[in-house]
C-alpha cells in the first residue's frame, strides 16, 4: 500500500501575520498623504471660491443699491448681498469647511462696493491646521494676491 502525503492548504500563522504587517506599514505611509491632499483640495476650493465671490460682487454693484461682502459666523459662510430699494438679498455664499478658520482683514465687518464695483482693500487670512494663506484683494482694481505657507 503506498502512502499518500497530504498536501497542506491555507498560510500559516506567520505567514498571515507578515501580510497584515506589510498591510499596516503601507496603510501608515499612504494615509497621512491622503488628509494632506483633502486639506490642500479644500484650502484650493475656498481660495478658488473667495476670488468668484469678489468678481461676483463687482459685477452685481453697478446693478443694484448696494453690494457688500460679510463673513456670517452663525452659519459659517461669507455672503454676497445685495440691496435693492428697501430689500437685502443673499446672491451668492461660500462655505467655510470645517475645520478652517477664516478671518476678514479689512477695517470694517463688511466690503461695501459701490456703483463702479469699488471697495477698500481688504483681504482673507485662511488658516487650516497650523498653514496659514493670505489673499488680498486690490479694492480698486479687483487683482488679488495670494500669499502661501504661513506659518501660525
């Protein structure tokens, strides 16, 4: 009668321990990258937001009463009003993510624009984790500059 030798299937202890260590090694450096990358996207995002928010205000000026830029920390958003006769409208909103603060560097609590799409320079301070971005806007012109890598 001949033996037959079994034949072993599955991994054994070791081996699967390898593998979930290997698994946690590549987990630990990807993951960290991927906040980064979520917090870069959302910084971009409201940046982006800000400058069509200034734009929008400039253009919407010259049609309406008033047009003015406020920072609502209630609901955490910056608003473009608008006034017509005796009526304040929202226009437009950007939200502010959680998570990131961000602060009106102008020398009243709201930009006013007048009827030629004018306002005072002023300007944004976004601050998400400890990196600091500055986006000034030129009141009479409408360029901005934005400043990276601040550091709080």
């Amino acid at each position: 009668m001949a033996c037959r030798s079994q034949s072993r299937t599955g991994f054994t202890l070791l081996e699967l321990t390898a593998v979930v260590v290997l698994i946690a090694m590549v987990a630990a450096a990807v993951v960290p990258g991927l906040a980064r990358g979520s917090i870069e996207s959302a910084r971009r995002q409201l940046v982006a937001g800000l400058i069509d928010l200034d734009a929008r205000a400039r253009l919407n000026a010259s049609r309406n009463d008033a047009c003015f830029l406020s920072v609502d920390e209630d609901t955490n958003q910056i608003v473009l009003m608008i006034v017509e006769g005796s009526e304040t409208f929202t226009l437009d909103r950007v939200e502010i993510p959680e998570g990131v603060s961000v602060g009106l560097v102008s020398d009243g609590a709201e930009i006013s624009f007048d009827q030629a799409g004018h306002a005072e320079t002023y300007g944004y301070e976004i601050s998400i984790d400890a990196h600091i971005t500055r986006i000034r806007f030129n009141g009479l012109t409408g360029w901005y500059e934005i400043e990276e890598g601040g550091e709080q």
